[in-house]
C-alpha cells in the first residue's frame, strides 16, 4: 500500500466525515424547527389590549403587525406617504393622498357633508386611530360610535360597560368622539380577532355581532351566534368583516348598524335604507336625500368568485409565510399585489407578472366604467341644479333627485369599496352600470323642465 | 513499514469514522424511508406537510399515493425520478433556495400528467386522440383543471354561494 494512497485515503474520509457532521447537524437543526411553536413568556387575559405584550408570545406576527405602517400604493390603491409640517391641532408628518384632489367630481357628489372636506386615500392598519382622530371631518361633530373601527375596542367597550359588551357599546356610541377618544389608546390589536386563552379567532365588533345575525335571519337561520357557529375558515374573513363593511348610525343614539337585514347585495342593502327612511345629509346644491357608502369590501367579496370558491380574506390578505418549520400567517395585512407569490401563486400556477397584468386589467376596467358612473352623477347634479333655478317644484324634482340619491349611492359603493372591482367583477360592473342607468333616467326625468335650456355641454 | 501501517490504521479509522457517521446521519433523516413507498417520507421534512395534508384528505388517497401520481410506473423510471428529485430537493431545503409557495418543476409535471392518463385511460382516450404529441399550447393538461384531486383542498364556506 502507498503512502499517498493511504494520505488520500484519510483526507476524503476526513472531508466526507466533516460533511456528514455539516449534513448532520443540519438536519438536526430542521427537526429542531419543527418543535416548539411558540413559547408563553408573559400571560395574557381578556383585559391584555397592548400589542406588545402579546408580541413577546407571538413575535413573528407581532413583527409583521407593526409593518403596517409602511405605506405602498398600487395602481389603484393604498397611497405612498404624503409628508406635512405637524401642527400642534394636527401632529401626524406623513398622511396619505387627497382623493379630493385626485377626483374634483367627489367634491360635487358629497356637497353640504364632510367627505368633500377631507377624504384621503387607504394606508394600513398602525394609522386607523390617528388619521381618524385628525381627520379634518371632526370639525362635523363625529360620535364616538366612530371609534368601533378604528381603536382597539374590546377591553374599553367592557370596561364601559362594566363588563358588559354591548352595554358599553351603546355607552360610547352616545359619547361624542372627542370624549370617546379619550378611552382608547391603541389602533386594532391582537385581541379585536384573537381569543387570548386559545388564540382562535373571534368576533368581538357588536356591529358584525348583530349585522351577521340580521343576514342569517333574512337567510332563515334564526339568532345566529358567530362565535358559535362559523367554521374557522369563515372566520378567516369574518373578523375582517368586523369593520370592511357599509354600515350608518341608527337614530339618535347613534347605534352602529350594518344594513344587511334584507340582504348583502346593493340592491338589498339600498331597499334597507329606502325602509328605513334612512339619510347621511342633504346634498347641499339639489336638495338630494343623499347616502354616503362606506368601504363595502366585505359585501362585494361575498359576490365575487373568491369568496365562491371558499376563499377567505386571510388568504389572500395575510397568506401563510413559512418561518422556520413554522407557517404563520403574515400579519402585514396589506394589497395582495404587494405580495403575488404568497398571495396568489399559492392557487394560480402563473408568473407573478401575468397574475398582476390580470388583476390590472379588471381594476383598469372598473375604473374606467366608475368614471363614466361619476360623470353621469355629476351631469345629473346640474341639470337637477338647473331645473331648480329654473324655480321647479319638490315634486317635479323628486324623480331625479331620488335617482341622484340611488345613483350616486351605487358608483359611491363601488369607489369608496377598496378593491377597484377586483373582489367581484362582473357585480362590480353591473353596479356601476346601473349606476349611470339610474343616472340618465334621472336626467330624462327633468327634459320637460329643462328643454331649451343651455345646460352643461353633454 | 510499522509507520506506513500505523498512517494506514489512521486512514481506515478515520475511513470508519465518515462512514459511521454518515450511516449515523442517513438513519436519522430516515434516509431509508425513501426508498418505500410510504406517502409520509414525503413529509419527512416539514416543507411538504401541507401537501400530505392535502392528500390525506383528498379524493386520491384511498387509490393512489405520492408514488403512483409523482413517479412513472417503471422500475428505473421510479428510482431514477426519486433519485432526481431527492438531490434536488435535498439541496434546495438544506440551502434554504428554493421558492415559496413550493412549484412542480416541468419535468416531474409531465410525470404526473402521464400517470392522470395511465390511470384514466379509459376516460381520455377520446380526449387525447387528435392532440399533438408535443407538449405545447394546445396541450390538453389534466390537472390544469383538476389540481387538486391529489391534494391542494380549500374548504368552502356555502354561505352566500345559496343566494
């Protein structure tokens, strides 16, 4: 036997061995990964409402969590940081984007209510409490029913209540939002979705709470119970539901209603508000019953064929990551057009760049269909305008302005909804289309009064 | 000649030692599970765990595990594509490389569109008589649609889909 074969011979073996040691231990460290999900170093109760706690159990979500202060527009959404000076009445240096300034048209639509005062463009969860404590809508007298969406709520509704939730949710409906303001501390935290002994999910909004309950009753299904009885993964987008919701304040005290007793769909939503007399404001230039519509993007959701297919908002809004051996879900609650690969290829076998040009081309066309929608509102405002300067009586305007409340309703519910149609897009068209039905027949409505006038070019 | 054998008795020592060690490290990654045909080796390493999930509770499970649909029918074909796979997935996992959520790669697609049709020859004769034999655009894929018989189940909400 050579010398140098037997050197050669302890060097592979001395290199295979440090190999298998390198292979080893990794795959000992794999194993280890797969082990131990989250350790409990601080207890948590149904009173914890700082988020900081909780993120000494559950840091990875925690991390995520707090990363929804990044600000990241998409083509038709969210918005990028717009820096201010800070102000001692207002202290916030970034904001997001007017969509006043973007849309003049909305200015027209919303005239005499405080959305054509001061309506911005969405960010993310870390902003709901102060962009809504500095909106500069407060100066309309906001109630504190306004603080159900955008604070941590729970604890300060049971402690108002004196440990009675829907109890102290009426309290602070009556409070005025400046009195309110003073209870809360933190926007959503864990504990708005999360049972705390068992960190399942849970609805703890008394708006969703009763709205659910009222959908399931017009469905048949007598005091439904969410907590009780929605399966997880309806869960997964029912504590979202809790606020992405139309909602309006009932009566005078100011009770947080969500429409749904006849139904999820516009038109079931609009016969509601027609029961119920119901009106945000009069539009202040035609004497329009107007409604303002808010966020519906639970609503149009429900008719799209995501949620068909049995897809929750948390699948697309916070897709699993993979940490470790660990899946979680990404608690940066953001576009899923910031996050394709998590988000959409977990489904859709395409490149990202496809499955973006994809729902590009249906927010595209939404788009161009609501503005359509919106100029077909307008030219209803001032034809109504002209007729009633022309000195036309209520009832001969009544006709157009019930089409300017139904109308302007309809293209509101597809703007101020915060997908830009791509939730439902097909019900989104339709929504829109009818919109400038209603729009015209409106117009149609006012040709005796206005024949031979000079109106605004068409 | 005594130091010559002592560097030899080193060698084979140390010879020993890689080898131990290396024996050692594939029982402890069950590296003979491999080699069955038992769907939970595949979840041996946690990144395909929603996939054995997913199977568990599919249509597939009771007829057809990983093996039946992931590796072709034959006996070189099966170890040569296990084999394929093995170092390719052994790699990426051990780096951390890899892309997420996990993809089929072209080839072991083509795999299991051969064993879809093996199995329901019955069913795609008629379906497949006029294809082209190439796989492009026009390429009538099986599991584009049914992807997931074998896993990838996503659990319906029927609450508005009655209205």
């Amino acid at each position: 036997m050579s010398k140098r074969l037997v050197v050669m011979v302890a060097l592979v073996a001395a290199v295979a061995a440090a190999l298998s040691t390198a292979l080893l231990v990794n795959i000992f460290e794999r194993k280890q990964e797969a082990r131990n999900p989250f350790y409990r170093v601080v207890e948590l109760t149904d009173e914890t409402v700082d988020p900081v706690v909780w993120g000494k159990n559950f840091p990875q979500q925690y991390d995520g969590y707090l990363r929804t202060v990044d600000q990241q527009r998409t083509r038709y959404g969210g918005s990028e940081a717009l820096p201010v000076t800070p102000s001692e009445a207002d202290p916030r240096s970034f904001v997001a984007q007017s969509k006043l300034a973007d849309d003049p048209r909305l200015k027209v639509i919303w005239a005499g209510y405080a959305f054509s005062v001061d309506y911005r463009k969405k960010r993310g969860h870390a902003h709901m409490l102060e962009d809504q404590t500095y909106t500069e809508r407060q100066q309309f007298k906001q109630p504190g029913t306004c603080l159900h969406c955008h604070a941590s709520i729970y604890v300060p509704y049971k402690k108002l209540g004196g440990g009675d939730l829907i109890e102290g949710f009426e309290a602070m409906n009556r409070k005025s939002f400046q009195e309110a303001r003073q209870l809360v501390t933190h926007p959503i935290s864990c504990i708005d979705c999360h049972d705390p002994e068992t960190m399942a999910l849970r609805v703890t909004r008394p708006g969703f709470l009763e709205g659910i309950r009222a959908l399931k009753a017009s469905q048949g299904i007598a005091d439904y119970d969410v907590n009780q009885a929605a399966t997880r993964q309806e869960m997964r987008s029912y504590v979202c539901g809790q606020c992405h919701v139309e909602y309006y304040f009932k009566g005078p005290e100011k009770r947080l209603t969500y429409p749904w007793a006849k139904g999820i769909k516009i038109e079931q939503i609009y016969a509601y508000y027609e029961e119920a007399g119901f009106t945000d404001w009069t539009h202040a230039e035609t004497g329009a019953p107007a409604l303002k519509a808010q966020h519906p993007e639970f609503e149009l959701w429900s008719q799209g064929i995501h949620a068909r297919s049995g897809v929750a908002c948390a699948d697309c809004h916070m897709p699993y990551v993979r940490s470790g051996a660990l899946k979680i879900s990404d608690h940066h609650v953001r576009s899923p057009l910031l996050n394709i690969a998590n988000a959409c290829q977990t489904c859709h076998k395409w490149p990202e760049a496809e499955l973006l040009a994809r729902a590009e081309t249906i927010q595209e066309r939404t788009f161009k269909l609501r503005s359509l929608a919106m100029d077909a509102v307008v030219e209803l405002i001032s034809d109504i305008k002209l007729a009633k300067a022309a000195g036309a009586s209520d009832e001969q305007l009544e006709e157009a302005r019930q089409a300017q409340r139904r109308s302007q309703f309809y293209v509101d519910f597809i703007d101020a909804e915060n997908s830009t149609g791509f939730h439902a897009p097909q019900e989104a068209t339709r929504i829109a289309g009818e919109a400038i039905d209603f729009a015209r027949r409106g117009q149609l409505s006012l040709r005796p009064l206005n024949a031979g006038k000079p109106g605004k070019a068409r | 000649m005594i130091k010559a054998h002592r560097v030899a008795v080193v060698a084979a020592a140390l010879a020993g030692a890689a080898f131990g060690l290396g024996g050692y490290t594939f029982l402890y990654a069950r590296g003979w599970s491999y080699l069955t045909n038992d769907p939970r080796a595949c979840a041996n390493c946690h990144v395909m765990q929603e996939q054995y999930a997913g199977w568990l509770k599919s249509s597939h499970r009771s007829v057809a595990a990983c093996n039946d649909c992931h590796t072709p029918p034959d006996f070189l074909g099966k170890y040569f594509t296990k084999a394929e796979n093995g170092f390719r997935h052994s790699l990426a996992f051990t780096t951390g490389d890899f892309h997420e959520p996990i993809q089929i790669v072209p080839r072991d697609r083509a795999v299991t569109e051969r064993a879809c049709r093996h199995c329901h020859a019955e069913v795609v004769q008629a379906m497949v008589a006029h294809e082209s034999r190439r796989e492009g655009r026009d390429f009538v894929s099986c599991i584009r649609c049914h992807g997931s018989v074998g896993h990838l189940e996503l659990q319906a909400t029927d609450v508005f889909v009655a209205r």
